[in-house]
C-alpha cells in the first residue's frame, strides 16, 4: 500500500454539494472519512456517490449508548457497504460484542463484506489533565488508552483509534494484525488546532500507525492540492 494511500481525508463539511465539491478537487484521495457533521446535516447519501467513484469510506460516528442500540446502529451502518465503521470503546464489553456481531449480519444481508469495526480509545481533542480532572479518571492516559484498546480487541473488533502518541504502545502490545487509525495528525507546518495529542504525518507511521486522518490542514487550506501533494511528498521521503 502506497504511503499515499494510508491518508484518510475527512469530509467535515456540511453539504453535499461541499463534499462533492472536496472530492472533486482531490480525486487522488483514496480514503475519505464520513462523520457527525456530514452525516447529520445530509445523511446517508454521500456515501453512494464515494462508493460510485470507487473510494474507500470510513463511516465515523463513534457509537456510544446502550448494546441494543449500538448493535441497532451498527448493523444499520454495515449495510452502506463502508469500509470502517467506529464506536466508543467506553460503551463497555456488551456492547462491543453484540457490534461485532451487528456489523456481520447488517453486511451480508446487504450483500457487502462486512466492515472492520474499530474502537475509539479517546479522543484527541483530550489531554492528560481532561482525563483525570474532568473525567476522574485515574489512569494514566497511555495506560487507559491502552485498557480500552485491549478491551476492543478481546471483544473482537479488528482495530482502534487513538493518538499518534499512543500508538507505539499500542502496537507493540496489540499486534502487527490490529489496525491503528491516528486522528490528530498534523504537518509541522500546519496549525495544532484542537487536537492535543498531536504528531506529523512521518513520525506517527513510524510510531506504527496503519492510517492517518488529516483534515483541515488540507481540507482548509488556501491549496488543498498543494497541501495533499506536500504531505505526501514529505512521507514518500521520509525514514519510515
């Protein structure tokens, strides 16, 4: 897989005339990630038009309620026939499960092969701090961090989002087989935003992430195709 092709790209805008207006301009994107702002505002009906432009989806709505619910929801999801479909580790072994089990039967009685279903650690937007003062909890985070993803994956799902600065140890523990997504990435270049745990593009697939989202330092840039070509280029000539 070209390095090229390990960069999710989001579609955090809040039309489809946007979205198609994103894809358009980078039809060299491969990835594209759906999530709660798109999908809220539009629902289902970008992803038929990735799919028609043969790209791969990763459908992020990062469920989190009761195991009904989130089997409800996530055999809903695998019927799209997307590629990865996401919920919150933190809903607990049940409900990890009965998703594991959801995405199996909504894809195949849809015909699709079934999506890997990947659990979100915490989100990036969350530091040290956040986690033991807002949300008391005791963990360190790496550790927490960790308990989560080794929660997802004895539960059966395929992979795991977390920070690139988790990542080394996730790897190390979790296995070459378990995928490892790491939102907050950013270029050296680009702005850190709201994302509090954040690495570049190189260091973190060194690190051992499998994908990289990176959005607004392309999606809002002044040149998203210069930007996309720039972040490529520094992987391709990366030590990695």
């Amino acid at each position: 897989m070209g390095r090229e092709n390990r960069i999710i790209v989001p579609l955090d805008v809040a039309t489809e005339t946007e979205a198609i207006a994103l894809l358009e301009q980078l039809p060299q994107v491969s990835f594209w990630k759906v999530g709660l702002e798109l999908f809220v505002s539009t629902g289902s009906s970008i992803l038929p038009v990735l799919k028609e432009r043969q790209k791969q989806i990763f459908l992020d709505l990062k469920f989190h309620d009761i195991p009904n619910t989130v089997a409800g929801a996530c055999r809903a999801a695998a019927a799209y026939g997307v590629d990865l479909i996401t919920t919150h580790a933190v809903a607990g072994r049940s409900a990890l499960k009965g998703a594991v089990a959801a995405v199996q039967e909504g894809a195949e009685e849809a015909g699709y092969p079934p999506p890997k279903l990947i659990a979100i650690t915490l989100l990036t937007s969350l530091n040290s701090r956040d986690l033991a003062f807002d949300l008391k909890i005791p963990l360190e985070l790496p550790e927490y961090a960790l308990q989560m993803a080794l929660l997802a994956q004895e539960a059966g799902l395929q992979g795991a989002v977390c920070s690139p600065q988790e990542v080394e140890q996730l790897r190390r523990v979790c296995g070459d087989d378990f995928l490892l997504i790491c939102p907050g990435v950013r270029p050296s270049w680009a702005k850190t935003g709201d994302q509090k745990r954040s690495m570049t593009p190189a260091a973190a697939i060194k690190a051992g992430a499998d994908y990289l989202v990176i959005g607004r330092p392309i999606t809002a840039a002044s040149d998203p195709v210069a930007a996309w070509e720039r972040i490529c280029e520094e992987l391709a000539t990366a030590d990695v």
